[in-house]
C-alpha cells in the first residue's frame, strides 16, 4: 500500500481546509483507511476513518466539524476540515490498516493513541491554524 497526502497549508482560525490522500490499496478484504494527527506535544490519535462498506467514524473533537469521504474511481481519501482552530494545528497522516475485521474501524477514531493496530502510514502533511 502506498499513501500520499496534500493539502496541508496555514490557514486562519474559523477557516477551512481540504486534505487528499491518494491512496493504492491491495486488499482482499476488509480494510480501515482514515486519517491521524499529532499535535505538537501530543500522542497521535485518530481523526476519521472509512471502513470497505463507507462507514465512517471520528474523534469527538471533530465530529460535525471534519467530513472523510473518498472518491474511488480515483483512490482518493479525503478530510475536509471545517471551523478550524489552533487545536486543530499538527501533522496530519493518512493511515491504512488492512487487516481490520468488519466494524473495528471506529477504534481507531476514538481510542487509538499512538499504538496498536496495523497501520500504513503517509509521510504527513502540515496543517497549521492561526489564531
């Protein structure tokens, strides 16, 4: 698997951003593929996810802010990112694990802090939201 992301730029609080991840994926069976974030400071943690069956979930702290989809036609993961503030600021990563059962997805989204799973990582894209 192989994981691409863009879109990382500086922007204003209140503002918003669109992430790309471009995203091949080799897999047989069920699949989790989301997004991550490390703040400066901070644990990884999960943002969003997507499951084989477009089922999505996400961190609290962005739930009716942030909105995952993906296009497939063109293996594109996406993130957009709505009503940012500082806290919003970090590294993002696209992140796949594709070994993931169906329904264990949303783990990843709220409670994954850095270890545990099986995850293929992107190289990161900076998001920086000033204030």
């Amino acid at each position: 698997v192989q994981l691409e992301e863009s879109g990382g730029v500086s922007v204003e609080s209140g503002g918003s951003l669109r992430l790309s991840c471009v995203a091949s994926l080799t897999t047989r069976g069920g699949y989790c593929i989301g997004w991550f974030r490390q703040a400066p400071g901070k644990v990884l943690e999960g943002v969003a996810v997507i499951d084989i069956d477009g089922t999505s979930s996400y961190a609290d702290s962005v739930k009716g802010r942030f909105t995952i989809s993906r296009d497939n036609a063109k293996n594109t993961l996406y993130l957009q990112m709505n009503t940012l503030s500082p806290e919003d600021t970090a590294m993002y990563y696209c992140a796949a694990d594709l070994s993931a059962p169906p329904g264990t997805c949303a783990w990843y989204s709220r409670e994954y802090r850095g270890t545990g799973g099986a995850l293929t990582w992107g190289q990161g894209t900076l998001v920086t939201v000033s204030s």
